[in-house]
C-alpha cells in the first residue's frame, strides 16, 4: 500500500526493544528501502526474559518460568501471580509466545535491505553487546553506539536510579545523535 502511495518516497521500518523483532518479521518479502534497529536484543525472547527476572525475587523468577514452560506448550495461563502480572498478564501471552521463538541472529541475516544498529551505553535493558552480535551476523550493517543514551533513546546517566527517573520525564529530548544517525541512514537510501 505504502509503496503505490506517492507521498512517499522511501519505506523505512523502524523498531524499537521488542519492536525491532516486530519490525524484522514484518520486513521479510515487503519492498522496502531499510530496517532500523534501536535497543534490540540480539537473543531469543524467552532467554531475554528469564535473564531479567533473575534481580527479581526467587519466586517471581519461578512463576514466570511457570508461565513461560506453559506458552512454550501452548497454553495460555489465566491466574498469574500479581507480582508478575506487568510481564506475563494473558493479555501479551500470545505475543509472547510469538516473541519467545524468534532468534533476532537468523532473523537479521534474512533481511535484504540496508540495516542500521543504534545502541546506547547507557540503556539498562539491553546492552551494547547485543548491538555488536547483531553486526557480527550482519556485518554489512551499519552500526552507531551513542554514549549516554539510555533504553528510551535519551541522555543518561549509568546510575540505575537516575536512568530509570529519565522514563517518567517526557520533556526530554531524544539524543542528538540518535536523530542526525537516522537522518544520514536515510538520506543514503534509494
């Protein structure tokens, strides 16, 4: 549709965390001119998820896993634990089902368009290791880590307290860097 539409002049998916699995799903076999991704992780979902529980209490961890052994039979799971219901609550347990088999590694050697990697250093979700894993299996991609950008792609500090005070703060403005990345990303594009 996009593509018979002469506003535009270029299709560009952009995917954000767990939208960078989104959108490189979504730009298999679709003409498109390039694949963005921010803050992506380079391993499976259900690996992801159960390495973020681990600073979670022992229990929490556990029923997760629970739920996570349970999707990966799938099944559903309606009585979930309160403590754990902003992650695994059955309104997002079929996409994470979904979310849980895809390897973003084979998935980004599958993308034949250009493909830029923006990662920050300081973003406590996902590290810059996952950045250089997803370069290493696609090495003719495009690679930008910008110091001082957190998982929200906007200036922060290390410090866990202060990263995390930046996420209720929507005045901020996204990183310079992150903008002017895209900018020249898409401005190469045909």
């Amino acid at each position: 549709m996009l593509t018979n539409d002469t506003r535009f002049s270029k299709i560009i998916l952009f995917g954000h965390g767990e939208g960078t699995v989104v959108a490189m799903i979504a730009s298999l076999g679709e003409p498109i001119n390039g694949y963005i991704s921010a803050e992506g992780e380079s391993e499976q979902g259900d690996k992801i998820l159960i390495n973020q529980m681990k600073s979670k209490p022992k229990y929490q961890a556990d029923e997760f896993k629970a739920v996570l052994d349970s999707l990966r039979k799938g099944k559903l799971t309606n009585d979930v634990d309160p403590t754990i219901y902003y992650i695994a609550r059955p309104s997002i347990q079929n996409f994470l089902m979904s979310f849980c088999r895809i390897v973003p590694l084979r998935g980004i050697k599958a993308i034949k368009v250009p493909i830029l990697i923006i990662q920050g250093t300081t973003d406590l979700t996902v590290s810059v290791d996952n950045a250089e894993k997803l370069k290493k299996a696609k090495s003719e991609a495009s690679l930008v880590i910008i110091k001082g950008m957190n998982h929200i792609l906007k200036e922060a500090p290390a410090d866990e307290a202060q990263n995390t005070a930046t996420f209720s703060k929507p005045d901020l403005p996204l990183k310079p860097e992150l903008v002017t990345s895209i900018v020249d990303f898409v401005n190469k594009l045909k």
